[in-house]
C-alpha cells in the first residue's frame, strides 16, 4: 500500500523495533554495541557511523522525501559542508551559488572553501537567464540554490535549473528549508541533493539542532555517508528521537503557520509603517506564481521593509507574541533583523545592493491565533 505524505509523516520511525512492538522509536543512547563473536555485528558497531535511532531517523526523511538515502547531521550547516565536500570531488573549481542565501552558507563558502580553491560564483536564481550563464561559464562542481531565498523570498524554477546543470555536468543542490518536502518535493524535480536545517520545520519546536540531506541517487547517498562518518558531524540519539518526534506533525503544522501567514502577509501589505512585503503568497509577488506551479503551499516566511530604520529598534523591544531572536520554523512566531544577525557575515555593499539592509525584518510565524500576532505586530509598528 502506498501511503499518502500526512500518513507517512504520522507514523515516521514507527514499529522500528519489531521486537517489542514499540510505537515510539527507541533511543538507543549509547556510543558501542556489543559484537556476538569475532566477525560477526549485529549491524551497528559504533555510534558515529551508525545508530539504531538515526537509522531510523534517516529512513523517514527519505521516504517523505522520495530519495534513496538520507543523511542527519548535527545541523543544517553540518550537512551543507559535507554536500559540498562531495560535490568538488568531481575536481571542478566553481560552485554557483544563490546571491541571497542563509548568511552561514557564504560565511561557510568564503571563510572555508575558497582558500581550499573552491571559487563560489554569486547569482540571482530568480534569474534563469544569469544562471544559465555561469553555468555555460564552465568548471561548475554545483549550483546550489534555495526555496524560497533567506531572507528575500525569491523563487528559483528548480527543474529548469537542475536540467541545465545536469547538461552543464554539474551537482544540483537545493536547500528546502523553508517548504520542507511537505509543501515541494525537490527530487521530483530534478535536484540531485536536498539539504535541510532540520532545526527549524522538520522539528518545529526550537529544541533540537540538527540538518539533512536527501540525495536522489543510492551512490551518492553512499559517498555522502562516507563523508558523514568520517567528518563524525552526527545527531545524538535524543536529538534523532526529537527530530522524528517532530516530523510527527510537520504537515499540521505547516498547514497552519502558512495559513497564518498568508493573513499577516494580507495585513501587513496594506500597513502604513511597510514600505514593501516579500512573500510569495501575495498574488503580487514576482515569484507568486513560479512558486504556485512548483508547490503546494508558499510557507510560513517572510519579510517586511519598514519605512524609517529608527522603527526597526523600536518594534523589536516592541513585540510582546512574537520573540525577537533567530531561528525560524517552531511553533512560536519569531521577529529576526537580518542585516546584524542571520547575514551579519555577508558583505555591507553586497547586503545593501540586495536589500538586505537596516529596515529590513524577517518574520518566521508560528501556531497561535493569528488576531493575535497582528494585533502584536501592529501595536509594535504604530
């Protein structure tokens, strides 16, 4: 029987202990296992390369996501560097990279991979034509993109990115962070790699820190292990357990913070203190409708640009439902300032040109009632 999404995510990890019958997965914490005799295992040897917890962990996140293999790491950023590990094993020098990503992801492109000869190349993927171009540029290991952009919403055309990067001998790589596989499946669409910050959606209760990849292909899921053991960048058992507990409930909640953020989107559209609104959802947003063809819902995210910087301090301290600090994708609504926190590793000239810049405020909403959270908004801004 094949089994719609709801109900995989329902029962993730469920009956993985056949021996007694346990609904919830056992959290094996423990470093090693016990051997029979010599030569013999009972599948499990040491913690690091795997765990009866994690196993179970990593099969759920492939099967909601399509893919062959998963592989959890400890966080989102500890599954990017092992993604790009293994994609400039193909000895090409470029990775073309969205010009508006997670802040970590340059700081981790810059500050690690380029003095190692990875040379990251910056472009609008908003823009098929520009990334056409770099990639027709030659020398590319990967195009790694994001769905929608962190912070400024942009949506990507994802399979017609991954064709042309495929053609161009490349590594498709698309962070879904903020969708989950819940509202866009990107190996349906032809990406090679889905990497996750299970931190935010996939657990949704901002108490666990972990990150995924899914990849499409079992031979390069194999070669991504690999690296995972031998990087040793694993979740514990509690955090595997938390992670699949979470999963649990991802498409209840999900179907809730994108209902509540349509409305705040709506509301805050027409404010008189919001110069502009980044929110694919909104039938006026440029990616509203590449992202409408593409998913099945737009996401709990987005960002706002109020009309005078000295406001910005003010709602911050303002705010009473919302909570200002990073992080996005738990039950609870979060107010974020992008240019000093998320992106404070990304260039000033860079971040400006964006608009990525001191009036600019990310909004990551949560599970409560949404008169409340614009009534907080709205007491902040006036």
């Amino acid at each position: 029987m094949r089994m719609q999404l709801e109900t995989c995510l329902a029962q993730a990890g469920g009956r993985s202990d056949p021996r007694t019958g346990s609904l919830s997965t056992p959290i094996h914490q423990t470093a090693t296992f016990s051997h029979p005799r010599l030569g013999e295992s009972t599948g499990y040897d040491y913690s690091r390369t795997t765990n009866p917890t994690r196993s179970a962990l990593e099969k759920a996140l492939a099967e909601i996501d399509g893919g062959a293999r998963a592989c959890a790491f400890a966080s989102g950023m500890a599954a990017l560097d092992a993604v790009v590990r293994l994609v400039i094993e193909s000895k090409r020098r470029r990775v073309v990279c969205t010009e508006d990503p997670y802040g970590g992801t340059i700081r981790l492109l810059e500050q690690f991979f380029r003095p190692v000869g990875v040379v990251p190349v910056y472009v609008d993927t908003s823009d098929t034509r520009a990334v056409l171009r770099e990639l027709d540029a030659g020398d590319v290991a990967a195009l790694v993109a994001e769905i929608p952009t962190n912070p400024l919403m942009r949506v990507a055309d994802v399979a017609t990115l991954a064709d042309a990067a495929h053609a161009a001998g490349a590594t498709m790589v698309l962070d879904n962070t903020f969708l989950t596989p819940y509202l866009f499946k990107p190996l349906q669409h032809g990406v090679d790699i889905a990497v996750y910050s299970a931190t935010k959606y996939l657990s949704g209760h901002n108490d666990v820190v972990a990150g995924a990849a899914v990849c499409r292909s079992e031979e390069m899921g194999t070669r991504l292990a690999a690296i995972q053991n031998a990087g040793g960048g694993i979740p514990g058992p509690m955090d595997s357990w938390l992670l699949l507990r979470g999963l649990k409930t991802l498409a209840i909640r999900m179907d809730r913070q994108q209902e509540n953020a349509q409305a705040i989107a709506a509301f805050l559209a027409g404010h008189p203190r919001v110069a502009r609104v980044y929110y694919p959802g909104l039938a006026g947003d440029p990616g509203h409708e590449r992202l409408r063809r593409q998913a099945r819902g737009f996401g709990g995210m987005l960002s706002i640009e109020v009309d005078d910087p000295d406001l910005v301090p003010r709602a911050l301290a303002a705010v009473k439902v919302f909570a200002f600090a990073e992080s996005l994708g738990g039950v609870e609504s979060l107010i974020t300032f992008p240019t000093v926190q998320t992106h404070a590793a990304m260039d000033a000239a860079i971040k400006d040109r964006l608009g990525i810049n001191n009036r600019l405020l990310r909004l990551s909403i949560g599970i409560e009632n949404v008169a409340d959270l614009i009534a907080d908004l709205d007491d902040a801004l006036r």
